[in-house]
C-alpha cells in the first residue's frame, strides 16, 4: 500500500480491492482509538470513463478504440512515469539527495 496525503485528506493506493478494504478497516479502527471523526470511501481507475469511481458499480461495455475516442484531447502521461512511479530507490543518493 502506498500513502499519500493531501492536506486533511489521506489517500491510500492498493493493488486489490481485498487490499483497499483492509487499509479501510484498519484506518478506522486508527481513527476511532484517537477518538477522531473521519469519512472513507474505496474507488478505482475507470480508464473508460477518465474517473475514480466505486468498483461495486459495473463499468459497462467498452472497448479501447471508443476509450480513445471518447477521451480524445485528454492529456495523457507519458508512459515512463509508469516506469518511474515503480521505481523504489535504495539509496538517497537515488532520490537526488
């Protein structure tokens, strides 16, 4: 799992839904020990839809020319920031510090 946060808000990335539901649980178990108030909901990448959306929901029929079609003019990472998004640095000299 990786942990993001985005001032009050924390995001959690998984990669399974089993995985995004023990991350849910855990986190409010977290949040209920600190006596603290929190809001969760589990979304995923709909690639077809361009958004995050709840998995429970079926996507619907799609195929990927009418994905390119439909998200024509959308800016699309450049696919080596998939390479370098998965790259774990061993030494801090590899992060540039």
């Amino acid at each position: 799992m990786t942990v993001t946060r985005d001032g009050d808000r924390m995001l959690m990335y998984t990669h399974s839904l089993e995985d995004a539901q023990e991350a849910e649980r855990t986190a409010q178990e977290l949040v209920a020990a600190e006596r603290l108030e929190a809001t969760s909901a589990i979304t995923h990448w709909n690639a077809a839809e361009q958004e995050w959306t709840d998995p429970s929901v079926p996507v619907g029929a799609h195929d990927a020319a009418g994905d390119a079609a439909k998200n024509a003019g959308m800016e699309v990472p450049d696919p080596r920031y998939v390479v370098l998004q998965a790259y774990k640095p061993e030494f801090l000299r590899d992060l540039g510090l």
